[in-house]
C-alpha cells in the first residue's frame, strides 16, 4: 500500500536536527509529510508528546483560527 492509502503505516524517516536559534533546535519536515498533512509555508504544526510505557509523538497540522 502507498504513504497516502488509508490506515498506512509511513516507513521510518530520519531527519538531521540543527541549531536554529539560541534557544532552539530546528529540522525540516519531509516532502512526503508535507503532502499527507496537506502543509504549506506559514502553516503551524501542533505537537503532542505522550509518555507512558514509552515516548509517542503525534504531530498534526494546526487548525486555522
């Protein structure tokens, strides 16, 4: 099944982290999340991080207020 078929589960990404600021850390999201989530430039990612048996981490494109 494909990266966009329903209930698919996306292959393991890596992504490099870099200094961005400061006080900050930057990475860049890849192209076939940019496409799944439907993201365009000035649009905000909402980060939820679970911790219980293990780390989960759930991002999801940020709703238009």
């Amino acid at each position: 099944m494909s990266l966009f078929g329903v209930f698919n589960i996306i292959e393991q990404m890596t992504v490099y982290i870099r200094k961005g600021g400061p006080n900050s850390m930057r990475s860049v999201v890849p192209q076939e999340i940019l496409k799944l989530l439907e993201l365009e430039q000035g649009d905000s990612l909402h980060w939820k991080v679970i911790i219980e048996d293990k780390i989960t981490v759930e991002v999801n494109k940020a709703r238009s207020s």
